[in-house]
C-alpha cells in the first residue's frame, strides 16, 4: 500500500512512518488516523493525523457531539537524533503561554501533551494549522497579487512577529513583563536558530485581536538555543529581531543580500544608518531583474508608510547597537497597529484597503488557502 505523501520523501522517511503505523495497528489504536506524510527535514519527518473527539453539547440536552481536529506528528528519521526532537518539545513547552507559538497537542487518554505512551521516542506532536506558511504565500500568492500590500496589514504581521520575539525572550509572555518595582524581568536568551517565513505558520481570523488578519504561528524549534560565553541576553533578542525585520522585507519586496547607507527617521531626527534593509530604498542593481519588476517594486516603496521603513531599517542595522530593544520594538510596533487608521494612508496606492473591510479582504485573498475560504462566513469577525 502507497502511503499518502511518500513519493516526495526518501525512502528511509518511507520505511519510517511505515514502521510507526504498524505501531499503531499492533496496538489497534482507535484515538487517531494517519492521513499522509507531509514532508521531512535534515533530522527529522512529519506526518498529519485526523483525531475524532467526543464533546458535551452545553447548549441543548447532555449529548457527545463528535469534533473532528488534525494534528502533526514529527519523529527523528535516525535514533541519534532524537535529542534533537525532545529538545523541540521541551522548548515548545515552555513557551505554551503564547498564541503566536506552535502549541502541543494532547491526546486524549495520554498523561501528558506530545505523548504516546506506547511509542518508543519522542514525538512532537502539535495543532493543524490551515493556511500554510509565510513562504508559501510570498512565493505562491503575492507574485500575482496586484498592487501593495495595506499599511495596516504590514504592522499587523509585525506585531505578530514581535509577540514571537517576546514569547522567546520571556518564556510564553505575550508582552515584555515587568517586576513589582516596573522594572522589565531579565531576558532568556533565546534565539530562534532558523526564524524565517518558511517557519511561520498563517492561523485563523479571530473575533478578537485577528479580526482583520490571520495570527502568525512560529514553529521549528530545533535549531533554537540559548547565547552563552558572556554575551548579553538582548544579544539573543536582537538577533532575532533581524530575521524579523528580514521576513518584513520578503513580505515588501527584496531581500538582505546586500547593506548600504540608508537616511531614517527617529525621536532625535534623521540619522544614517548602515543597514541591510536597503532595499527599501529601490532593488539594487545588482539583482538584474527585468525593469517590469523593478518598477513594480518602486510602486510598492512609493505606497510604504516611512514609519514602517524607518524601523525595519533599524532592526536591519548592520551595527547590533543601532537595532531597537525588544520592550522599544513592542511598544513602538503596537502604538502603529492601535493608532493607523485608513486616512493616515490618503494619497497612497493602497489607501482603498487600508480600511478594516480592505485589509481584511486583502488578508482573506493572500492569506487563506482557497479551498477553505468558503468556511470564513461561519466566522463572526464583522465588526
């Protein structure tokens, strides 16, 4: 029997997931189904199951009304490397506290989240999320997207990748804590390893704070680590607050190939800074794209909100000290996404859906797979 996904894998995945499968048959587990091998990493493999949960009906007579939930399970390929999945777990669950976080999943009858008790090794096991990632909507979705993006839509994707840089730095806090006395509590240390967009997962709408855009989930945790020999924990932070400001450039246009001088915006006036975001000031040359391109990409800067440009060109400061601190990063980001409104945007290309009706049509074209998009209606998000 073929299994669903294998021809994309490596034969050793193949042999695998088979042997795990035939785990689950010997033991005639019911809680589960495998649905297909989703893919396979330099350590790793993962595959998608369908679980069916039985839940109370509090809204009528005491029924079980079946609910139906998808999870991914991620096993080491080689036995030697299964340290390397724990310590994704261990990592993953110690930062449970953010939304913006991949969250464990926990079978029902088993003692504890991503646990098996019956499988030898650890598995991570975590929620189905729908929509695929940064990446794929980058490389899949944006090139045939015509026009920039909102404004708003940019700030509110900004804001979700600094609650992941406080999630890390803070164990799971959705925002910078402090102590009794005001004072911000000391930094973990924590840096990603491999925070890119390929590693970011695009959630659901919500009736809350995502009901304009999906939240941002952050996962692949495997390279991740904790700076030592001396260094300062807000090394750590700054250093993802980088790979942050290069998913912010990805998702405008360009790339960090390439630094140069760059003239931004601050409390104490303009100041010039060497910066790898200097793409946000025109592709460069070097790149050779066809001048349709080029072009395109002019009409995107021209639409870019100069507070936006300004930090992400501090966040991508070649000089470590010019880059914001995270409580800085946070506080200046939220004020933009609570305070920007559509008619801070007049004159702009995007000023048309800068609106909360327009970012979050725009959010629903690019940012949700298709074949789900009919299922948004069910959702309450018209306020």
């Amino acid at each position: 029997m073929v299994l669903p996904g294998e021809m994309n894998v490596r034969s050793e995945t193949v042999q695998k997931a088979r042997q795990l499968l035939s785990t689950f048959r010997k033991k005639n587990e019911q809680r589960f189904k495998f649905e297909y091998i989703i893919g396979e990493g330099s350590h790793g493999f993962t595959t998608r199951f369908k679980a069916r949960i039985m839940e109370v009906d509090e809204s009528g007579p005491p029924l079980s009304v079946p609910k139906i939930e998808r999870f991914v399970m991620k096993r080491s390929i080689l036995a030697h490397e299964e340290h390397l999945i724990q310590r994704e777990i261990d990592v993953l669950g110690a930062l449970q506290d953010s939304e913006h976080i991949q969250q464990l999943y926990w079978i029902k009858g088993e003692p504890r989240a991503s646990y098996i008790s019956y499988v030898k090794g650890p598995s991570l096991l975590t929620h189905w999320v729908e929509n695929g990632t940064l990446l794929d909507m980058i490389q899949d979705r944006l090139p045939e997207w015509n026009g920039p993006l909102p404004n708003r839509l940019l700030w509110g994707v900004f804001f979700c990748l600094v609650r992941m840089l406080v999630a890390m730095a803070w164990d799971g806090e959705e925002r910078p804590p402090r102590d009794s006395s005001g004072q911000p509590l000391p930094e973990t240390g924590r840096v990603h390893g491999d925070f890119q967009s390929g590693n970011i997962l695009i959630g659901d709408f919500d009736p809350d704070e995502h009901s304009l855009f999906p939240g941002l989930v952050l996962f692949d945790f495997g390279s991740s680590n904790e700076l030592s020999d001396g260094k300062p924990p807000s090394t750590a932070s700054k250093t993802n607050i980088f790979n942050a400001g290069r998913v912010m450039i990805e998702l405008i246009g360009g790339t960090v190939k390439c630094s140069g001088k760059m003239k931004i915006d601050t409390e104490a006036g303009e100041e010039t800074i060497q910066s790898y975001a200097r793409d946000l000031d025109g592709l460069n040359s070097v790149y050779k794209v066809p001048t349709a391109i080029a072009n395109r990409q002019k009409q995107k800067l021209a639409n870019l909100d100069p507070d936006l440009r300004s930090l992400i060109a501090r966040c991508l400061a070649n000089d470590i000290k010019k880059r914001p601190n995270l409580e800085d990063l946070y506080d200046e980001v939220e004020r933009n996404v609570e305070e920007k409104q559509q008619k801070d945007y007049a004159g702009k290309a995007s000023h048309k859906n800068e609106s909360n009706g327009g970012v979050r049509n725009v959010a629903k074209e690019l940012m949700v797979l298709q074949d789900i998009k009919s299922s948004l209606s069910a959702l309450q998000i018209n306020k």
